[in-house]
C-alpha cells in the first residue's frame, strides 16, 4: 500500500505537523485494516470509489460525526493523489467520492471578561513555576498561537528589539507575532526568573518543566484546563479555546479579517472566516442601539 513512503513524504518533503502525521498514519491504518477485513484485499491498485463509500458507511453507522469523517477522507485524498502522482496507480479512486455534509461549528471562546478576570485576580503561584504558568497563558492569549508553536519557542524566538515572537507553524512555516508592552512585560519577568532556576543559552527551549526539561503538549492542555476552569463554565477548557479567543475578540472589536489570518498562520481566508460570527452580547448591543423599538 506505499503506507510507509507516503508517510515519509509528508513528513519530510510536506513537512506535516506531528499531530497531522499521527492522524494521518491512524487514519490510512483504519483504512487498510477495512480493505483486508472486509474485502481480503491488500493493494492500493484494486481500491475503487465503491470501497471507500462502503468504508464512510461503516464510520458513520459507528456513531462517527460527519466531522470526524471527513479528516479521515482527507487523509484519504492526500494519500492516493500522492498514489496517482508517483505513477503507482492509475486512477483516484476519490475523485468519485463525496465528502459527508457537516454543519457549521462556531468556534468556542472565552467571554473578555472572563480572561480579564483570570489575569487580574486569579493566583498562579510563586517562583519559577508561577510565573511560567502566568506567561504561557498570557502568551497564548495575547498571540493565538497554537500549543505546538508555543512548545516549540526558544529563547531567541522573543525578540524586545523588534517587539515580536517568530512561531514556527504547520509546514514549518515562519510568521512574526507582535508583543504588545503588557507581553512585553510580562515576559521579561518571567525570563528574569527562568534565568535564575535554569540559565540557558538562546537556543534554549523558552518554556520548561519543574525538573527542567522542554514542555509536553498534555502539560500545556492540562495547565489551560485548570486555569480556565476558575473563570468560566464553558466546556471546552484547551489551549485552542484560548486561539479562538484571540481571533474572536479581535474580530468582535473591529480587526481587518486578513490581519487575524496573517496573525493567526492560516493559509487562506476561508478558515478565518468562522470568526466572523457575532456573540449574542455583540447582537443585544446592535440591536438596542440601532432598533427604534430597543432604544431606550
């Protein structure tokens, strides 16, 4: 099935994310695991639209959202596309296959006051672990970067010069992040300390550990988790919540969508578009002043 060259193209020559990656080679294994169990079949030569729409049926009769479908048909579509590209087989067997419609999911955010109230009263403790609890949330919050961006910071990655972060996104794709004063600030501070625990060199990771060693993507979730469930309700407490709440509120306050997608790393409008939508507080507000029946 060329399951392991492909995987090594869009590692090393796509330059994936880990995440994608790791979805991607589940994906194409629950795929393959199908072919062979359903249809004793082990080549990716006798694939045909037909046994990946009976695949998609299977998935959806299990329960699976439409959403969840389509990441994987995604998989599907880069990897035979790279099939047919490399001459190992002779039709897309995709190019026949639908994708499951989905409605639209507003992102979830965090309310501004909620986030105000978290950096204004809730304690994140002394010393060196405080402190770096405080800056990953501030920084996360304050720039919309992604809990692998963050992960993969060093030092010189903050330039006060310049009053930027450099991220690293998917595709290792490089994009400059302003730093307001109050970041600014912050992350001062917090280097002050990480110095005084663990003096490093700027090739150094910007974040570590208690122990010293470079963060883990369960330590970042689990710190955001904790975090934000002292200020808010809502459900979903990870890091992404906190992106979200980023180009929300920019969007909410009147930002350019192009500069929240140059801000947030995207590759096209499309997918900073869904924070176009309005919170219910943003319409009472339109509605009160501007409806002759709602003003007061």
């Amino acid at each position: 099935m060329k399951l392991t060259t492909f995987l090594q193209y869009i590692e090393f020559e796509k330059r994936f994310s880990v995440h994608t990656i790791t979805a991607y080679r589940t994906d194409l294994g629950q795929f393959t695991d199908f072919l062979a169990t359903t249809y004793d079949m082990t080549s990716a030569k006798e694939v045909r639209h037909t046994h990946i729409r009976s695949w998609m049926v299977q998935l959806m009769q299990g329960g699976m959202t439409s959403r969840s479908v389509n990441r994987k048909l995604s998989a599907l579509k880069t990897y035979f596309l790279f099939l047919k590209r490399r001459g190992h087989i002779k039709l897309n067997p995709m190019l026949k296959v639908a994708a499951p419609k989905s409605g639209k999911r507003l992102p979830v955010f965090i309310q501004q006051e909620h986030l105000t109230l978290l950096f204004n009263e809730v304690d994140f403790g002394e010393g060196y672990e405080g402190s770096r609890n405080r800056t990953i949330m501030e920084l996360l919050y304050a720039t919309g970067m992604r809990r692998s961006e963050l992960i993969g910071l060093a030092i010189k990655n903050i330039s006060f010069e310049q009053g930027h972060v450099k991220v690293f996104g998917k595709g290792q794709k490089e994009r400059l992040i302003p730093m307001s004063k109050h970041l600014d600030r912050v992350m001062k501070d917090y280097l002050t300390i990480r110095d005084q625990h663990f003096p490093a060199g700027a090739e150094q990771p910007l974040f570590l550990t208690g122990k010293g060693k470079k963060l883990y993507p369960k330590f970042v979730y689990n710190l955001v988790r904790k975090c934000l469930s002292s200020v808010t309700t809502v459900e979903q407490k990870s890091p992404h919540v906190l992106r979200h709440s980023f180009a929300t509120h920019l969007s909410n306050n009147g930002a350019d969508l192009n500069a929240i997608k140059e801000l947030l790393g995207h590759a096209n409008l499309a997918a900073t578009q869904i924070y176009t939508h309005n919170s219910i507080d943003k319409l009472k507000k339109v509605y009160e002043q501007a409806h002759p029946k709602a003003k007061r």
